[in-house]
C-alpha cells in the first residue's frame, strides 16, 4: 500500500513539473510575441481617448505614429503580467496607464517591448512595505527580478495632474528604460546611454546641478543619485516640454535625444512602423 502511495505521488510531481512547463513556454512564446493562440485586444475608441486626455502631447503626433502607439500599448497590456495585491480599484484603468505610460516613453524606440526590463508590473492599494529593503515605499523598480512595483493610489495622483512633473509611473518606467538600454548594441541603446553619459556629468558639476535645483522647476529628489536625476528629468521632460526646453534648452536636447522624440514637434512622424 505504501508503494502504491508512492507512485501517485510521483506521478503528481511530475505532472505538475509538466504543467508548469507547458505555462512556462506558453509564457515564454506570448512575451516574444509568437504565440499564434493569444493576439492583443486592440484599443477601444474610449480607451485611445483615455491614453489622449492623460498625455496630452499625444495629440503633437501624427495618425499614423498614433496607430502605433495605440497598438504597442495594447501589446503592452496584454503581454506583460500584472500582478495586484490585495484590493486594487480601477484595475482595468491602472493596466492602460502603465502601459500608455511605457509606450509613450519608448514610442521614438524599435524595440519597445521591455523584454530585459520588465516581466511583471505589482501593483499595491498603497503606499506598501517592501520585503527588499525593509523599507515603506509607494514605488520602485528591481532590475533583477525584472519587476516594477506601485502604489496604485500614487499612480492615480501622478495622472490626475498632469503639468506637476509628478508622475509615479514614468518616474519608475525610466529606470526600467535604462536597464533595457545598458549593455546593448543597437542604435538607440547606445544613443540613450550616450545621454545618461552627459546626464552624469551634469549630475557631477556641483555648480551646474545647484543652478537645476535651485531654479524650483526640477525636485530636489533628483539630487539623490544620477538614476533619480534621470526620472526626475524624464517626468518633467513628459508633463512640461514647453517650460523645460525653455529653461534648461542644452538638457532638454539631451533628453529628447536620449528617447528619441521632441513632444513639440507638429505632429512628429520618426518612429518605427514595425510593431
């Protein structure tokens, strides 16, 4: 009798081991986008009009850079694992924002799907205590673990205002960018981590960062390290071009280089068509 115990128990492992690597590789072919059986749901017309209110300078692109964006978000959405913990409101709404907001930072990229950066995007009621750091966070991003956590509550803060230069969601997403970027050989890798090069040596010219944060435009959370100063700068970069390129010009070319779109151009045309 003991034997026969035995064997079902064996024949349950393996059967789980099987099980979870046919998810694996279900998993794997969605991430790649060459899973035949799963295609993303393309936008509503009340969701692009969403995506449109929350990022203004949507309407500063062509129809045709439009069309992409709106099908690399629903990429985004559908692709990506989002994971929320405990009672999370708007769940479908928090899904779009996130990932309107990746789309609208990589929208001047070919290669936008965040393979090496993100897998899984968490999601918290609110602020939240991180097991990572023993510390209470409302965001923050593990390279490592290819994982972005949020405080929904903040989320919903960072788009209620969208000329604040506050933006939970993009100030996370731009870490994540940097990580995507590093220690690839494409074009537009080397050309952002060319960017955060001369970012870095602003970062090191006391005077110069002095002069940024004393002007009251940038936080002062942007003095924390060279990665904060790069998603300080890119949340202002998205909520409030006009006033960044007109007071700090030489930065904001910097920027707009590094993810390669200038939000005041009329209706800019430069990105990738392939999605």
């Amino acid at each position: 009798m003991t034997d026969i115990w035995i064997d079902i128990f064996a024949i349950t492992c393996l059967v789980g081991v099987f099980a979870y690597g046919l998810y694996i590789v279900y998993y794997a072919l969605g991430l790649y986008d060459i899973n035949p059986f799963y295609r993303p749901v393309p936008l509503s017309q009340e969701e692009k009009e969403k995506l449109r209110h929350y990022f203004p300078y949507l309407k500063s692109m062509g129809k045709g850079t439009q069309t992409v964006y709106f099908k690399r978000v629903a990429w985004f959405r559908a692709k990506k694992a989002f994971v929320f913990k405990h009672q999370v409101n708007n769940q479908a709404l928090v899904k779009l924002l996130l990932s309107g907001a990746v789309c609208y930072l990589t929208i001047g990229f070919r290669r936008y799907k965040m393979i090496r950066s993100i897998h899984r995007i968490v999601l918290h009621p609110k602020k939240y205590y991180s097991n990572f750091n023993r510390r209470y966070h409302l965001g923050e991003y593990h390279p490592g673990l290819k994982v972005v956590a949020l405080s929904e509550d903040t989320v919903h803060m960072g788009f209620a205002d969208t000329t604040d230069n506050r933006n939970l969601a993009i100030h996370e997403f731009a870490h994540a960018v940097y990580f995507e970027t590093k220690d690839k050989n494409s074009w537009e890798a080397l050309r952002f981590q060319w960017g955060f090069r001369e970012l870095k040596r602003l970062f090191a010219n006391e005077a110069e960062l002095k002069r940024m944060m004393d002007s009251g435009y940038f936080r002062t959370y942007g003095k924390t390290n060279v990665f904060e100063f790069l998603s300080v700068l890119t949340e202002n970069f998205v909520e409030t071009p006009e006033e960044f390129m007109t007071q700090f010009p030489v930065v904001f070319g910097i920027v707009s280089k590094m993810y390669n779109q200038h939000p005041l151009a009329d209706a800019y045309e430069h990105i990738s068509k392939n999605v």
